[in-house]
C-alpha cells in the first residue's frame, strides 16, 4: 500500500490538496493506526441484502455510484433493487449506516421517503461500468478481467482502492473464496491496478460502449513507445480502436498507425475523419503513406489521395504505380542544414529550435550560402565535440551522396554497404536537394 | 487475452446481456403470441385440416412480415415515447386520428367478442357453463391490469404467453411423421394449384398475422414500459423471440390437425372442432390441450386487444395512460378497459347472435384500417427529425413497403372476398 502510494505520486503530476489528505488517512490505515478503516470488495457486498436500521429489508444493493475523481473515487450514493418491477431506489451515501459482507444498513428515511438522486455527467456505477469488464495492461501487453474492485472504508466514508485483476478475485468470483484464501496470499497488491491508473474508453465514463478500460491516465499515454500503441490497437476490438486512435496525438497516432498490421490500418482508416487523416499523414513520409494506401480498399486510398498535399498525392501515386523509383520520390524536404562557421555551441541552439518540425535529426548537414553540401556531422560527434569548436572542423568531408535519380534499388544497396540512417541527396551541381532514409527505402515487405 | 479470463469474460457478459434482455423482453413476446388469439388459432387448424403440412412455410414467411411490422413500432415508441394514436394525431391531423381511433375500437371490440367465444368454446369441453367462463375471465382480465404496476401486468401476462407452447406436445402426442413435416417446409408447394378456398384461406392467415392492434399495442406498451433507445436492440430480439414463438406455434397447431383430421379427411370451421376431433386420433390429452392453448388464446387477445384500445383512448383524450398508476387515479383509463371486456362477454351471452355476421364485419372494418395504420406507420419512421438515427434504412424501408404493398392488396382482396363470396369463385 505504502509503495503504491509513493509510486503513484512520483509518477502523476500535480496532486490536489484533498486526494493527499485523502491518501495520508489511507496510509495510515495501512499502518494500522486508524481502526475505523477496512478494506471492502465489491463482489462481497454487492446483491446483499439491504435493511434499515429497524430491521426491514428495502431490497438488494445493485451498484455502487462514483463520483469519478481521477485520485480517490468516493461513493456518493447506492442503488437498490427492488422486488417486484419496482424502480430501483436510490439512496445517497450519507444515509448509508455500515456495508458489510452480510448486508447493507441505511437510515430509516427521513420523511417517508429518501430524497431524490439526480445524476450528473461525471457520475459512474461501479459494478455496471467497471466490474467484469476488461482492462488493458499497459505494461504487459495483455487483456485482462477486472474480477472485481476494492474499495475502502475511512471514517465511514467509502473510497475505489482500485480494479482486482489477481488470480485471488477471479477464484473469489467463482465462489471458491474459501480455497483461494486457503491456496493463495491474500491477493498481493500487484493484482490491484490502482484507480488513477484506470482509464476508460472512450474518455466518456457514462458511456454505454466503454468495455475495455486502460490501466494508464491520459498523459501517460503519450510515453508508450508507438510500436507498443500499435500491439494494444490489435489487441483491441474496432469500436475500442478506433476510440483509443482517436484520444492520440495526431504524431503519435501516426507513429502508431504506421506500426499497425495492415488489417489494422484498414479498420482505423475507415474510420478515421479525412480532416484527421489529412493531420495525420502530415506527419508520415511519403512513402509510409503509399506503404497505407497500398493495403486499402480502393475508394479509400482514392479518398485519402484528394486530401493529400499536391507534391505528396503524386509522389504517393508514383510510388504505389511504379515497380522501382527514383531517390528523389523518396527524399525528405526537411533536415537539418547548417552553414560551416557555426559554433558547436550555436548549433546546439538551432538545433533545438529546428529539431523538433524535422524528420531527419540523426546527422547535420553543412552547407554554404548556395546550399552546396560540404560535409556531414553525426549528432554523437557534435555532442562529444568542444563547444567552442567550428562545424567545419569536425565534419566529415568525404560525404556518401546520391543523385535524385538513382533507383531505389540502387539506394537500397548503398544503405546495405554504409550502414548509414539517412544519405543526402544532391544534384549535378553537388547542392543538396534532400535526404532519403533508410527507413523509406526498407519497407516491411 | 488468455484463454481462462477470455471464457470469464464471455461468460460474465452473456449473463449481463441475458439480465438486460430479461428486463427489457415482454411486449414484442407478448404482442406476437397473443396473435395467435382465438380467431388466430381457429385460422391455423382449419388450414392444417384441410391442406396438411402443405402451408406450414406460409406461416414462416408470415412471422418474419410481422417482424418486419412490429419491429417499426419498437423504434417509433422508444424514440418519441408516444402511442400509436397520438402519433397519428400528431402527424396527421385530426380527421385520420379519429378514423384510426374509432375504427380501432370498433374492431378491438368485436375481435374481443370473438375472444370470449373462443374461450367458452375451449371451457365448454371441460364442461364448464359460458356465463361460469365468461364472469371469471372478466373478472380476472380486471385484476390484472388493476395492480397498479406495467411490470406484473407484463410479468404474469407472459406466463400465459409460455402456455401458448402447449400446442408443441399436442402436436407430438398426434404422432406426425416429421420426414414429411420438414419436407413441406423445405420445397413450398401450393397443394392443388391457387384455387379459391386456398386464397381465401391465405388472406385470413395473413389477417391473423397481421392486425391493426397490434401496431398501437406495442407501440404503447414500449412506451408504458419506458423502452429508451438504448433498448431498442433488446427490444427488436424480444420482437423476433416472439416471432418464432409465434410462428412455432402457428406451425405446431397445423402439425397437429394436418397430422390427423387432415389425413382422415375430417373437415372443421372451428378450433374448438379440433380440439374434440383430435381425441380419437391423438388421444385425451392431445385434445385437453389443445382446449387449454384455445382458452389461453382468448384470454391473451382479449387482454392485448382491450389494452390496446384503452392505451390509444388515453393518449388521445389525455387521460393517465399507463398501467403504472392506481385505478384511483386514472379511472377513466380502467373503466374503459374493464366497458370493453364487460361489455364484450355480456353480448356472447346473448342467444341468437349472429357471430357469423360479426366476423365478417370486423374482417371489413380491419381492411379498412390496417392500411392507413401501416401507411402512417412508415411515414412517421421515414422522418428525419422524428426518428434521429433511427429512421428507416433504404433497405428497412424497400422491406417495409413491399410488406405493406402485398398486405394492404391481399387483405383487401380477402375483405371483399367475404362480403362477396361468390366474386373470386367466378
């Protein structure tokens, strides 16, 4: 528990007042100095019976509802089911005398009957929403079941802990509580996805369609290398795909698109907006585009050609008609191309001013006035080198070039020999027209 | 996904989906089983007395139309949270809202006298006297309703839906050869050619099907039920359920007089016949429940049907239309209910009426309105405003015309067959 907390505070970012308080009460239960707090699951008090506090049964609890604070979750009120086709009854949490695993206590109503519940966007239910559904771990790549959710009781106030993935619940739920119990630990904290963590999709907690919850928060979903994106866009199913495709960035998007089988693609794509299409292929080379159009149906691909800038839909067309094609097909516009008599120093400044919009980062190209290349530096070399040194006095000068119409066959050769990640382009007159990557010229097959 | 969580899901969803259906299932299962009412029931045995197995298809193709039709009123009443009649009013105008009212409840009522005489007919072979029958149904057909909650209405009254199942065993307890059961329903054939008996025979099995009640009924049950758009998907399933109920139904009661009076070569016009001529053949039983699934018929229709007439009143005259407030507070809504069943059992009581004149009549009458009320019906779901997302697909919509299309010109040919039964024979 202790662990949990600090991990979870080092990890978010701005914690507000309330949910510290709140944590400090939960870590002091841990350590046992509080004896009004227990730990409840929801599978134990849930369809339990509900009485007030002289003793008559009202119904049965049917669900817990939230008030879905990203730190803590605190319930605001149950819901009853009632025998008989009655509506269900709904009672605020403040009524509520004690929960346990044999039954739920409220107070008698006050005037007859208990004050009408209105419910509001960010409200959820528990068991509706969260319990028995599936959640994606981040970490492990894998679908799993939240079997159910723990919840704490702190100074008769009930918090979400978070969602039980662990063997322990899922024996629990099948009714071999005892064995469980019996067999393994009593449910080791790994099997608790923390509630911050849990993450539902679509962003829309009330939503009927959100079955898969992501155990990581919104940022957090921008630090997940895109070839890890595009494992969890397979793993999901379309509605769920196209939900989390569509809480991205639109360059992390790309990225993870890219990295899609194409089946995948084709299901994103279909239904992605042109207008986000159109943003995101911005951030994709020309040839990563044509390598998408080539796996969709053809109405799409023609679709998707009309929004595409005019230099890239024909280079994309040339690229999907012909069989092998020339560098210049290939090239980037945008890399890094800096003048001799800059200081190490000064280039590091541009280099983070221009680095950022730009593909190719890996190497910087030295140029003079006309834009003729003169030499070549690895961004490794410019890190070790004297910051008060010139560019001209570490470049390679000997630089490896191809001309905008060598083959592709051809580049892919020189790329084989090299080992290089990117090689300028330049024409006739030796001025630099572009960079082809490596990365273009080696497609998945 | 592993594979022992992957099953747990499963499992766990099915069963939420199941709880969903559950509580959102009853008025598609109820609107559909109680068309096989007492007129229903009397339609199937006559035809599996006379053509054997031979139309058994017919009825298949029949319970897929009526999915088609009621299916409509689902979307409608979910969306708008309005009956039937009020939509009529509402998108129509006065004069073709007091049409549909007034022809309503006239064929509502006679078709409920017809009921009644279904349900003496089934309770005079267990030897119980008419006038016996008859206070007792009015008498439980009022509590029912009287409970103050939609949901025991709704509850109880498929219960009764469930006895219309009897008609399986009675059919296998007159042993049929079920080779030639599935033969009949694999290769369709008319038997004989389209002779006139033969037409006259499918109309009234397609005027069964479908019936103008059942449109206002449903629509207002989802309604009275609180049937969201949310429900919608649940709803149709419930709609298609009690389609193949129906159809199932339909189909065994046609194994069950084709299996026998049919190859005996025993002619009736009743299905009360049936079930006495079923005894010989398929013993004691088979006849007691047949009687039982004729009585459960009646019972079914007449408690749909004046439902229905009373839903419609409501809306139109603004009263508290629903089953979920207290007689107390809506009496005018009960009384109109309990006028129409009282009223209804007291005119089979009468000697010497003349059913036959009845029958024919409510045959006219429901020619006349089943097809404004189908006509409106895809009008009001071709609207955009109306219907949001769930406006009629082009497909929806080349389905739902061909049906009103082929209805409107067969029930019409069948109405006019009936005042003129001379006109088809030639």
């Amino acid at each position: 528990m202790i662990d949990e907390v600090s991990e979870s505070q080092s990890r978010g970012g701005q914690v507000s007042a309330r949910s510290d308080q709140i944590r400090e009460r939960i870590l002091k239960a841990s350590l046992g100095q509080n004896k009004t707090t227990r730990y409840i699951f929801l599978s134990e008090v849930i369809s339990k019976r509900v009485q007030t506090e002289k003793g008559v049964t009202v119904g049965k609890l049917k669900d817990l509802v939230i008030r879905d604070d990203p730190h803590y979750a605190e319930v605001t009120n149950i819901i009853i089911e009632r025998s008989l086709g009655r509506p269900p009854l709904y009672v605020s949490w403040d009524n509520v005398v004690n929960v346990t695993t044999e039954k739920t206590v409220i107070r008698e109503p006050p005037e007859g009957r208990y004050p009408e519940i209105k419910h509001t966007g960010d409200q959820l239910l528990l068991r509706d929403k969260i319990l028995d559904k599936r959640i994606l771990d981040i970490e492990g790549f894998d679908i799993e079941v939240v079997y159910d959710i723990r919840l704490l009781l702190v100074e008769g106030k009930l918090f979400v802990v978070g969602a039980d993935v662990g063997r322990h619940a899922f024996l629990r739920r099948l009714g071999f509580g005892r064995i469980a119990k019996s067999v393994l630990e009593n449910g080791s904290k790994e099997d608790v996805i923390p509630w911050r963590y849990v993450q539902s999709l679509p962003a829309d907690l009330t939503g009927t369609k959100g079955d898969v919850k992501l155990n990581i928060t919104r940022q957090g979903l921008k630090d997940i290398h895109p070839e890890d994106l595009a494992d969890i866009l397979e793993e999901l199913s379309q509605d769920e795909r196209v939900h989390l495709f569509n809480a991205l960035d639109n360059e992390v998007a790309a990225d993870a698109l890219e990295a899609t089988e194409p089946r995948v693609q084709r299901e994103i794509l279909a239904s992605t907006t042109s207008e986000r299409a159109a943003q995101i292929f911005t951030y994709l080379s020309p040839v990563q585009i044509a390598d998408i159009m080539s796996v969709l149906p053809r109405d799409d691909s023609e679709e998707f050609m009309k929004i595409l800038k005019r230099d890239v839909a024909s280079k994309v067309h040339q690229l999907l008609s012909q069989h092998d094609v020339p560098a210049s097909t290939l090239a980037i516009r945008c890399f890094l191309g800096f003048q001799g008599d800059l200081t190490i120093e000064e280039a590091f400044m541009r280099f983070r001013d221009e680095a950022r919009a730009c593909n190719v980062t890996m190497y910087i190209y030295v140029v003079d006035n006309e834009g003729h290349l003169r030499g070549v530096i690895d961004i490794n070399e410019l890190l070790q080198a004297d910051p008060a040194g010139k560019l001209e006095e570490i470049m390679t000068r000997n630089v490896v070039t191809v001309a905008p119409t060598t083959m592709r066959a051809d580049v892919k050769a020189i790329f084989r020999k090299y080992r290089f990640r990117a090689i300028p382009i330049v024409d006739d007159s030796k001025k630099i027209v572009g960079v082809i990557r490596e990365k273009d010229v080696f497609l998945p097959e | 996904m592993r594979l022992v969580p992957r099953l747990y899901y499963l499992y766990r969803r099915a069963w939420k989906r199941l709880a969903i259906f559950s509580a959102v299932a009853g008025p598609g299962i109820i609107v559909m089983v109680a068309d096989n009412d007492a007129g229903g029931i009397t339609t199937y045995a006559v035809t599996g007395s006379r053509y054997g197995f031979n139309l058994i298809w017919l009825v298949i193709v029949f319970c897929i139309l009526a999915y088609f039709v009621q299916e409509m009123t689902v979307r409608l009443g979910a969306v708008t949270k309005r009956g039937h009649a009020e939509a009529i009013f509402d998108g129509f105008g006065p004069f073709w809202g007091w049409f549909s009212l007034i022809d309503l409840t006239l064929v509502n009522f006679l078709t409920i006298v017809t009921e009644f005489i279904g349900m003496v007919a089934a309770a005079s072979i267990f030897g119980i006297p008419p006038l016996v029958t008859i206070v007792a149904a009015v008498i439980f057909l009022t509590v029912l309703v009287a409970s103050g909650s939609y949901w025991t209405f709704e509850r109880i009254t498929l219960v009764f839906c469930l006895l219309n199942l009897v008609y399986i065993p009675a059919a296998f307890l007159a042993n049929p050869s079920w080779s030639e059961v599935a033969r009949s329903i694999v290769s369709p054939s008319f038997p004989a050619g389209l002779t006139t008996g033969l037409l006259t025979l499918i109309m009234a099995n397609i005027g069964t099907t479908i019936a103008p009640w059942m449109l206002f009924f449903q629509q207002s049950a989802v309604v009275d039920k609180e049937l969201d758009e949310k429900d919608i998907l649940y709803s149709k399933i419930d709609t298609a359920l009690g389609s193949i109920l129906t159809g199932l139904g339909a189909a065994f009661i046609m194994i069950a007089t084709g299996s026998t009076l049919h190859k005996m070569g025993i002619s009736i016009t009743e299905a009360s016949e049936a079930a006495l001529a079923l005894v010989p053949f398929a013993g004691q039983y088979a006849g007691a429940l047949f009687a039982i699934g004729l009585f459960d018929a009646g019972l079914l229709g007449a408690i749909c049907i004046s439902l229905s007439s009373s839903w419609a009143f409501g809306e139109v005259f603004g009263w508290a239309h629903t089953l979920n407030v207290k007689v107390k507070s809506s009496p005018w809504f009960y009384l109109f209910y309990f006028l129409n069943v009282a009223l209804a059992g007291a005119i089979v009581l009468i000697p010497n009426v003349p059913f036959v004149l009845i029958t024919l009549f409510v045959q006219v009458v429901a020619v006349t309105l089943l097809p404004a009320a189908l006509v409106f019906l895809i009008l009001l779901l071709n609207e955009k405003e109306l219907m949001g997302p769930y406006v009629n697909t082009k497909l929806q919509n080349v389905i739902d015309w061909a049906i009103v299309v082929a209805v409107i010109a067969v029930s019409s040919l069948y109405g006019i067959s009936t005042i003129f039964p001379d006109l088809l024979g030639g």
